[in-house]
C-alpha cells in the first residue's frame, strides 16, 4: 500500500472513530442541557457549578478533540468531491481548520471551567 493510500486510510478510520465519540459526546451534552433547563438553573448557577470541575473540562475536552478530528475531515471530502479539490493544498487547509477548532475549543472549555 503507498502512503497516500495509507493515509486515506487512516483518515477514514479517524473520520469514523471521531463521529463515535461525537455521538456519546452530543448525547451528554443534551441530556446536561435537559437537566439544566429543567432543573431552572440560570446561567449564572451552571457556570458557578462547572467552574473548575476536572470532569467536566475533561468531557468537553474531548468533545472538542473529536469535533477538531471530525469536522476538517469531512470538509476535506466535501472540497474534493464537490470542487474536485485534491492534493497538499487540500490536506494545509484541512488541517488549518482543525488548528482553528482546537485553538477556540480549548479557549472556550479553559473559559468555562478554568
């Protein structure tokens, strides 16, 4: 198998094990979102509750490390299949988009439970 065969390879496997852990981590997340709102927690309450909770900032951690994997791979497919958009220019701007998503996520769980 040549690299660029692995490499498609092991992007798939990565575009399919981040949308398993996405599912888990959307699942979470909406059933905390139902908790809250239920439970008439403002927002005020709820960052007072998750201000620096290990747990919690490990979750969303995670959550943001799937979505970093998840979401550039499937733009990458979707310029290439759409656009016929191939090659290292292609993989720069993919992997530009996960910088991006990693940097902001990581800023917005250190926001919230640092």
């Amino acid at each position: 198998m040549n690299f660029r065969a692995r490499a498609e390879t092991i992007a798939w496997g990565a575009q399919r094990a981040s949308a398993a852990v996405l599912g888990v981590c959307v699942l979470v997340h909406l059933a905390t979102i139902l908790y809250a709102v239920r439970g008439g927690l403002t927002a005020a309450e709820i960052l007072g509750r998750t201000r620096g909770s290990a747990a919690l900032a490990l979750f969303y951690g995670l959550f943001v490390v799937a979505v970093s994997i998840h979401a550039p791979l499937g733009l990458r497919t979707i310029a290439r299949e759409t656009f016929g958009w191939r090659g290292g220019a292609l993989d720069l701007a993919a992997a530009a988009v996960a910088v991006f998503l990693v940097w902001f996520g990581w800023r917005a769980v250190g926001g919230l439970f640092g």
